[in-house]
C-alpha cells in the first residue's frame, strides 16, 4: 500500500490493512473433542487474530446440509473460508503449530520471529 500524502508530510507510513478471518468450526454435539476444539480454536483466534475473525460454530447432527455442502468428513473440522486460500483442519485444534499454519500465520519463534517480522 503507497503512503498517502497526509502520511508522507507527517512522516508517518500507514500499516497494511490486516486481513479478516471467516472461519467454520464443525463439531458433533457436546462430546468432550467437540468442546476441546471449540476452546482451542477460540483460544488462537483470540491470541493470534484478535478483532479480526468471525467463527461460526456448527454443529453436524444440527445442521448435516451444511456440513454437506461444504464436504465435512470428519469432525472437529474447521474450514478456513477467507481469506483464500479455503483450508480444511481435522482434529481437536490443540497442535497450535498446525492451526497457525492451517491459518497462514506465523508461529510464534518461527523464521519471521527470528527476522523480527511481526
């Protein structure tokens, strides 16, 4: 994004707009792997995109259309909708690692830590 001229005579660069998260979180009622993934995944999204994702959580037995539509196979499933590209995560979500980088995001002492690169 090119600074606007406001920003350039104030000496001020604006920062990139970060991108919002659409997310759905498929789970099978209120089994214990069900309720683990819903606060892992709630967990995350609060460290790591605060203020900037929607989650939707969607229960299978309650809604089996939607999970049909959007081919759930296995559940916890949650599908990374935008921004693109979709991504589909199997399990409990309690690997951080795997979600952040399910998510696109860096983990946290990865290679863009060490550059100092937020």
């Amino acid at each position: 994004m090119k600074p606007t001229a406001d920003d350039t005579r104030s000496g001020r660069q604006r920062r990139p707009r970060l991108a919002r998260y659409a997310l759905r979180l498929y789970v099978t009622g209120t089994t214990a792997r069900s309720i683990r993934a819903i606060q892992n995944v709630r967990r995350i999204c609060d460290r790591y995109l605060r203020g900037r994702y929607d989650l939707e959580v969607i229960d299978i037995y309650k809604n089996l259309g939607l999970a049909r539509l959007d081919q759930i196979v296995a559940a916890p499933t949650l599908v990374k909708r935008l921004p693109s590209p979709l991504r589909k995560l199997i399990g409990d979500m309690s690997d951080e690692r795997r979600v952040l980088a399910g998510l696109d995001l860096p983990a946290p002492g990865g290679v863009e830590a060490q550059h100092g690169i937020p």
